[in-house]
C-alpha cells in the first residue's frame, strides 16, 4: 500500500487506521452490489481518515479489490495513495466532505430510488424513516455524471439533508460511519420502493404524512436504539 509524504505529513491517522478503513470502504461496496443497489461497477463509496479520502477505484469489479488497491485522494482532489484511478464520481465525494462532518458516502444506481427520481422533485412522505435523513428527500437536478455541476447539484439538494436522490441516475447518503451511511441509503430505497408500490395500485392514492408529524417521528428517532452507558 503506497502512501505519499504528503498523506503521511497531513493525516492524523496510521497506516493501520487506513487499512481498516479500506477494508470496509470494500465490504461496503461488495454489499451495494449483494443487496442489488447497484449493477456491475456502478456506484461508488468512500470514507475520510483524516485528510486522507478513501474511493473506491474507476471500473474494477468490487470482488477483485485488494488490500493493496487502496485508493486515496486530498480533499483537493489529488491522489495520496495507491495506483487505481479513483471513481468518476470523485466530485460528489468530495463536495460532501468539504460541505459537512461526514466521514462516510455511499453512492447508488438503486432501481426504485432511480425510478422515484425521475417522476418527482420531492419524495412523497410515505413514511417517517424520511426524518433518519433530516426531512423530505429531494431530488438533485440532472447533470453529466461526474462533473462539478452535478455536485453542486447535490449539495443543494442535500441541504439540511444527509442523503437525496440523483434524477435519471440514483442515490447519495452521507453518515459518521459507513454504516450509517448504508443503512441510510438502504431505507431511502425502501422508501422508494414502497412510494412507486402504492401510487401504482389502480384507484389508490398513499396517504402521506404531514411536515408536522413527520418532525414528531424525527424527534422519537433521535432517541431510538441501545443507549451507551
């Protein structure tokens, strides 16, 4: 695993926490394509040690990812570690990093999110799992993947958010773990596939939740789960 001066000067973590890193930022993309979030190569994930950006790489099948493919860029975008050519993608990663506190994103082509975003600007409240993810999901503006304009339309769809939907393209959800951040992305697909469910029953019109109790539903979840003593 080749890492430059410059990462090992700026990080302020070890070698070792960028290895455990990476062995994650890998199980987690393996697990993108188990769960069928996303097809062959598409999507991407990542995760911040440090100054240090971990991505998975450009057009390599996620089951052939070594502990020596690690790939690793500065938040300017230039990379510190390893030989792979970082995801198309690398944008979006970045411009999260940069704009929030997050240490992990998931990016997904996932079928129902994908179909959602082509038919709304704003996810209908279905359900209150929207307040895991700080409110109504909205829908990000078209753009060439990877380009500067589709982060910027992104961020704005992800303000006051932590994870959205990409039109005619997928998801992005950002968290303080990779877990987090695939559980996030893993509920919006959900809540997709449960939206299309409804609205395609002959005669049926989902009920949907008021802004008002979906703050009551965002208050109770704050709360839920073991608490650490």
């Amino acid at each position: 695993m080749r890492i430059s001066n410059t990462a090992q000067g700026d990080n302020s973590g070890t070698s070792g926490d960028i290895g455990r890193a990476w062995a994650e930022v890998v199980a987690t993309a393996r697990r993108t394509v188990a769960d069928g979030l996303v097809v062959g190569t598409s999507g991407n994930v990542s995760a911040r040690v440090g100054d240090v950006v971990l991505v998975t790489p450009s057009g390599v099948p996620y089951d052939r990812l070594r502990p020596e493919d690690a790939v690793g860029v500065d938040l300017d975008g230039r990379q510190v570690l390893g030989e792979l050519t970082p995801t198309s993608e690398l944008p979006m990663h970045l411009a999260v990093y940069r704009s929030t506190d997050a240490a992990a994103v998931v990016h997904t082509h996932a079928v129902h999110a994908t179909a959602a975003a082509g038919l709304v600007d704003e996810l209908p409240l279905v359900h209150y799992m929207a307040g895991a993810l700080g409110g109504p999901v909205r829908v990000a503006d078209y753009a060439l993947y990877g380009t500067d304009e589709l982060a910027r339309n992104m961020l704005r769809a992800l303000e006051g958010r932590t994870g959205c939907l990409l039109r005619n393209h997928g998801t992005v959800a950002h968290g303080e773990t990779l877990d987090q951040a695939y559980d996030r992305t893993a509920q919006l697909e959900w809540m997709c596939r449960v939206w299309l469910t409804s609205a395609a029953v002959p005669g049926g019109r989902p009920a949907l939740l008021t802004l008002d109790e979906l703050d009551e539903a965002t208050r109770k979840l704050r709360g839920y789960g073991q608490r650490r003593g």
